[in-house]
C-alpha cells in the first residue's frame, strides 16, 4: 500500500470524493497534483495536505466543460515536468437529475465531454510516462450505475455506462505495459452531490430530507451512508503495487445496495 514514489493527478480534487482521494494518496506517500477549476479551493487543498515523507503537492487549474482547454493545461504541465504522473484518477461532477425523455440533447453532450472525453484526454497526457516506467494506475470514480441504472439519473446512467465500457477496452490495451485501469463505484456517499440529489427529491415528493433519506437507507444492506474516504481507501488499494493483478473491473463501494454480482 505504499506510494513513494509515485506521483498521481487527481480530477475534481477540492471537495467531495476527490479531495478524500487526494488526502488517502497523500498520506500513503504519493506526491498529489489536484486538478479542478477554482483557483482558490486548489491552493488551500494543496497546502492542506499531508506530506509524511516531505512529498511535493502542487496543483493545475482547469475546467472540465472545456476539455480542448483541460488537455493543452496538463500538457504544459508536463512539458515542466517530464517524469509524468503513475496514477491518474479521472473524478468530476455528476450530470444533474431529471427525467431522461424530456432532457436536452445539450445535456448529454455536456457530460459526455466532461467525463468521457476528459478522461481520455487525460489518458492520452499521461499513459507515455507510464509506459516509460513499466507502472501505472487509471482509477476511473463513477457510479454504482452502471451495473444497475439509478432512476431519475437518466443522463448520468447513460455516460457512466460509456466511461465503464472505455476503461475495460482500455485496461485490454494497457495490460502489456504493468498500467491498470479500473472504475470505483460509489454508492450513496455523503457529499455535496448526496445532498443536493435529497434536497431535490423532497422539493419534487413534498417528503421531508430526512424521510428521503430514510427510504434510501432502506436500500443499503450496511444500513447507512459512505463516506468519502471510504470510497478513497478503495482507489488508494488500486492504486498501489499490491492491486497489480486488478485490471478491467469496477468496484461497488455501496454498502451492498447494488443488487447484482
């Protein structure tokens, strides 16, 4: 489970599941570059962060909507720092809500390109560094819904779908050269998203927060919500030397609410 040396590029790192996912590499070693939109969120992320064995931690600003502009962004990074990254964790954002019949065609496409396109572009960046060092790990964060589609998530049922797909092609691709490429699949996780997904569904029910929440917990074998650093210390066993063997799959981090194998 130890990271140093290595050095890893983490996606919508400054709240939620990302910034527990930074914290967990952080404190097993690895040096952290975060990567997200806001400036000010980033620099406070990165000074916050933990440095056991005097890693470096820096940062990238970037936005997710325009990945023409995120791919030129890490490859001046780069272009500073020709050694790469060994793990990259591909995490933004989930689409918003919404009933899948009546959503633009807009809507689809926006996510596309901020959780497809973004996170090839990524792999393109970093996979030739990787590949120098006969080592790498591709963690994909996305949802337990692509083994069971979540009602009322029609968009994010759809692109997770696609991003599952990508990285199993990918992970046949990349095995020769010691890169793994998995998806980690949170379930209800206390984030910003969870509340924002409750406060919806009681504005849309008349239900009050915690009535939602309670049929939610219904749901969950474990009887209550993840939490962010649960979800992390599943990327951060992936991303290590010890899950060297783990290629091509996606890991439910859900309490048991997926209802299949």
């Amino acid at each position: 489970m130890d990271l140093l040396p290595y050095r890893a590029l983490v996606g919508g790192s400054t709240q939620g599941i990302g910034r527990a996912v930074a914290q967990a590499l952080a404190e097993r070693g690895c040096g952290v570059t975060l990567l997200a939109r806001h400036e000010a969120r980033l620099r406070e992320t990165a000074a916050a962060l933990p440095t056991p064995t005097g890693q470096r931690h820096d940062y990238v600003v970037a936005d997710f909507d325009d990945p023409d502009h995120l791919a030129g962004v890490v490859q001046a990074y780069l272009a500073q720092h020709p050694s790469g990254f060994h793990i990259l964790v591909n995490n933004t954002g989930g689409p918003p809500g919404g009933p899948l019949l009546a959503t633009p065609v807009a809507a689809f496409q926006l996510a596309f390109n901020q959780h497809l396109v973004c996170s090839h572009l990524l792999a393109q960046a970093v996979v030739p560094a990787m590949q120098r060092a006969g080592f790498g790990r591709i963690i994909n964060i996305i949802s337990t819904s692509v083994k069971i589609p979540l009602p009322g998530l029609g968009v994010s049922n759809t692109v997770r779908g696609a991003v599952a797909s990508w990285a199993k092609t990918l992970a046949n691709e990349l095995g020769p050269h010691g890169i793994t490429v998995n998806n980690v699949l949170p379930g209800a996780t206390l984030t910003q998203r969870h509340h924002a997904l409750v406060e919806k569904k009681a504005a849309q029910t008349g239900l009050t927060a915690e009535a939602v929440e309670a049929d939610m917990l219904k749901l969950i074998p474990a009887r209550r919500f993840g939490l962010a650093a649960e979800v992390a210390a599943a990327v951060a066993f992936l991303a290590s030397p010890a899950a060297g063997y783990i290629t091509g799959t996606s890991v439910p981090v859900d309490g048991g609410r997926t209802g299949s194998l």
